[in-house]
C-alpha cells in the first residue's frame, strides 16, 4: 500500500512516552520477572519494529507477536532476543522455528504431532522451541483437560524434537473489579502448574492486566502489551496505579476552508444541514484510512476548541464544523493533545463503542508514523 507521506496526516509515535510507560512496569518488579513487549499487529498499530527498538533500550529482553511473518520481520530487522508467537503457526513451517530460533505456542497435542511429522521431513537438526498454552477460561487457543495435558507431557518427553521453554495461559477479566473469574483461572493454572515439570523456564499469565492489578501473578515473564501503548486495558473501570503515557497522537490539517450557507448541506446522503452560515473544514482523513464512519459527530480539536465532525465521513476525507475563519493548514488534532484539551482513544473508543485497543490498530497502512522524541537517555526520558 502507498503510504501517504506527502499529505498532512500523520499518526505520530512518542518514542519516550513509550519508554517511560516500560520503565514504569520495570519499576514495580521486585521479584526479577522479565518483560517481553508485545510487538503484534504493527506494535498496535505504531510501528512493530521502532517499538521494540525502543522497548529493547528501556529493558525489555523479548518480545512477543502473533504471527510468525511477524517473529521474521523482527528477525530481519536484527533482534537477536527471544520472540514468541503466541497464535498457532502452521506446523509445515517448523524449519523456520528451527532455524531463526523463534518459540512458538503448543496448544494441541495435534499440532505437536504434526509438526514432529514435518520436523522429521525437513531433516530439521534443533528442537522447537515451545510455550505449552493452557486455556484456563479465555476458550480461545490451548489445552484444557487435564488427560490432555498428561498426553502432551508425555509426548514432549518422548521427542527431543521440542524444547518445552514455557507454560503459560490467558485471563480474562484480569481488568475487571470483580475477581471471581480470575480467581477461578488462577486455580485452574495451578492445577496445571501441578503436573508439568519444575524445571520450565518461562512460566507467563501475566499480560498488561494481570500486571497492572495482580503483581504479575506467577509469572517470571511478563507479556507486557497495551499498558506499553499508554492505554488502560480496563478501559475505566480500574485506575492504573502508576500514570501511563498514550503514546500516539493522530493529526492532520485544514486543506480548504469555506463559508457554508444556512441550510446548505455537507457529505453523502446530504444529512447534515447547516442550521446557520457556518464555516466548514475539510480533512484528508476518512474510512480508508482506519477513521471510521461511526465517528460521525464526534469533536476533534482546533486551536483549542471543540470541532464537530458534520456528515458522513469519506473514504478519505471528512469535514468538521469550525469556530471561526480559520486558514489552510491550521492543525488538527483527531486524537491527542491540543492545548488544555485531550483527546484519549479512549474518548474514541467510548464515542464508537468499542475498546481503546482497536483504534490505533486499525489505523491503515497508507498514515505514515513519525517518531518524535527518540533521544532516551535517562536524562531526556
């Protein structure tokens, strides 16, 4: 896809909001659990390959995606550190895990015998590196009766094709105030935790959640994802107990202003009227680029005011109702700070029902991402 360098619309990345937000976790570790920064879909949508840079400089020792594209594309970029996987990679590229050393999840006694089988086709030489998921409640990806976990212990134990590097599993309602679920999971892991052997390096529950409000709870790595972003995963339901920085504004600029007549109309299926001669400015953003329709009527912000956003939104561009006059080129701030006033994803999120998470994720490719502020020395940091 082009990437749209040359016109005003930018996501921009806060390299030591980013920084800061990771030495705050660091911070709270008092037992030596290591941190992987989880670097899947494009580090949220900011960059996957800045942000580890920037993570790696601020203590992170590993990183985390969810495709196995994604594990290579750190890989030729020159991490050396460990990465895993955490989706479920096609057993037929067990030659790759071997030989760029990526872990990868097991969360079948299936997929450990087909990638055996293709292990033994392709001549690999190296074990597997694997992280045996448990699925405690979260019904996604991992093994839950305990029969099947026995089976797969004793089919790792007989195939020195795999490394068992890690146990891990997934909660989830580590964000929320009421605990039972959690609790729950956190019994069924230890009931898992009974039975594999002692010696596993990697034991991992803890995302940014379970971090954040559970001491990173029996685990010596931390999965650490969208707290690095500087978004609370509970949306606002519980308060980070250490403030976290949003890392990403989103902005662009006036490219034609004009004086709109009362009763005039704006955008596709003409909805919006203006109820009085009205100033009205348009931006080259809209749906193509991951700013939704949904935003329709939602405030952006211009020179320290509100600016309603009237009619529907374009494929790439939208308009907004001005203050006053304003020239081409005056900033504009969709997400992010202007002045006094804030736009948080999760004002986003809240005005389009969905969760802090997914905005900047789908943002697409076509909005470059500039980096600012990327001298992290502890001094500027």
């Amino acid at each position: 896809m082009t990437i749209g360098f040359l016109r005003p619309t930018k996501a921009v990345v806060d390299c030591q909001a980013l920084y800061h937000n990771i030495k705050s976790e660091l911070a709270t570790i008092k037992d030596g659990a290591e941190v992987f920064a989880v670097v899947k879909a494009n580090g949220y949508g900011h960059g996957a390959v800045k942000v580890a840079g920037v993570a790696k400089k601020a203590g992170a020792s590993g990183f985390c995606v969810s495709l196995l594209d994604e594990a290579l594309e750190l890989r030729e970029a020159g991490f050396q550190e460990p990465i895993l996987v955490l989706g479920v990679v096609d057993p037929k590229h067990v030659a790759i895990l071997v030989q760029e050393k990526i872990s990868t999840t097991a969360a079948s006694l299936e997929w450990l015998e087909q990638t055996s089988y293709y292990w033994h086709q392709f001549e690999c030489t190296q074990s597997v590196l694997i992280h045996v998921k448990i699925d405690t409640g979260m019904g996604r990806l991992g093994f839950v009766e305990e029969v099947d976990m026995l089976a797969a212990i004793d089919f790792i134990e007989k195939h020195p094709e795999f490394y068992l590097e890690g146990l891990f599993t997934h909660f989830a309602k580590a964000d929320s105030k009421d605990n039972s679920y959690f609790e729950m999971q956190q019994e069924r892991f230890r009931k898992a935790l009974a039975i594999f052997p002692t010696t596993i390096r990697y034991i991992h529950t803890s995302n940014s959640a379970t971090a954040l409000w559970h001491d990173h709870w029996r685990s010596n790595m931390i999965r650490l994802g969208v707290e690095m972003y500087g978004l609370n995963p509970s949306g606002t339901e519980l308060a980070t107990p250490f403030e976290i920085k949003q890392v990403m504004s989103l902005i662009s600029s006036l490219v034609q202003v004009k004086r709109l007549k009362k009763g005039e109309r704006v955008s596709y299926g003409a909805e919006y009227q203006a109820q009085q001669d009205e100033w009205i400015g348009t931006l080259p953003i809209g749906y193509a680029d991951g700013f939704i329709r949904h935003f329709k009527g939602f405030s952006v912000l211009v020179e320290g005011h509100q600016a309603e956003i009237v009619g529907r939104i374009c494929m790439d561009q939208c308009m907004i109702r001005l203050p006053h006059a304003l020239p081409v080129g005056t900033k504009v701030t969709i997400f992010g700070k202007d002045g006094d006033l804030v736009n948080t994803f999760q004002d986003g999120a809240e005005y389009v029902d969905t969760i802090n998470y997914e905005l900047p994720c789908i943002l697409s490719e076509r909005v470059p991402r500039i980096y600012i502020n990327e001298d992290l020395s502890e001094s500027h940091a």
